[in-house]
C-alpha cells in the first residue's frame, strides 16, 4: 500500500477490524519509510451485472426488479417479505459466481421459477404462466405435472 504522505510503496499493518455490518474492512497502516501512519478500507468488488433483454437490448441488474416480478407473483400468497428478499440474494449469488458478466432474461427468469418453486406452489404456476406465456389449459396441466413430480422427488 503506498502511502500517502511520502509515497513509499511498503507499511505494516498495525490493525484490522471489520467496519459497516462486516461489508469492509479498517485496516490502520505504518508507513516502513516515514512512520506516519494512516488508515486504508478492503471491500469485495463486485463486478457489474449486465442483462441482455429478449431484444438483444442490454441494461444493468436491477435486484428490485426481481424482487416486484416474485411479489407480483405471490401476492395474497403467504409468504413473508423477508423469504422473497432471501430468495433475490440468492438469485444474485447464482449470478454473480456464475463468472458471466452478462446474463440473459431468460436465465433470470429460470432462477426466479427454480426459488417459486421452493416457495410457493401458487405463486410458481402463476409467474410460470407468464413468463412461458402459456396459450392454453395444456401448458397449465403440464406446469403443474412438473410441480407434482418434483415434490414427488422430494419425499
């Protein structure tokens, strides 16, 4: 780290304690050179998520946009608030170590029915009849047939 009072290129850490709910890291530094000492903050990058719409169009990640598609999906559902914002985390976490900087609707849209389906049986078929936009009873029987044989999975 250089410091920023002689600009010598080497200092020793005097001492490292998390800071903004464990988000960074303080870190207090001695210049090897002059002595003076100063204070530097470590925080993980996070790279920008670019998404690339139907139209080939592309624009940033918007996490509030996933979170309105489950709510939409689960309203008058019981499901709490705080069970969505989980779910949108962990939709983010799939992105972001996927290691693709660009990532398409579609697969956005599989990440969201993959969480509705853990969630909330009604809210899944209601954002799988949306987002598959489904033409007629079939789709919604073979919808549903897919939920049945994934519970069943489960047991």
């Amino acid at each position: 780290m250089k410091c920023p009072f002689c600009g010598y290129t080497d200092s020793r850490v005097i001492d490292s304690r998390p800071t903004d709910e464990d988000s960074r890291i303080r870190r207090r530094r001695e210049c090897i050179q002059c002595g003076k000492r100063f204070t530097t903050y470590e925080i993980v990058e996070n790279l920008p998520i670019v998404v690339v719409k139907k139209d080939r169009s592309r624009e940033p990640f918007d996490r509030n946009k996933v979170l309105g598609g489950l709510l939409r999906a689960c309203e008058k559902r019981p499901v709490s608030l705080d069970r969505l914002e989980r779910a949108v985390d962990e939709i983010e976490a799939q992105i972001q170590n996927s290691l693709e900087r660009e990532v398409s609707t579609h697969k956005i849209g599989e990440y969201v029915m993959d969480q509705l389906m853990r969630i909330d049986d009604v809210a899944y078929i209601r954002f799988a009849s949306v987002y598959r936009q489904f033409k007629d009873i079939q789709s919604f029987h073979d919808a549903i047939r897919k939920l049945m044989d994934e519970e069943g999975n489960d047991e």
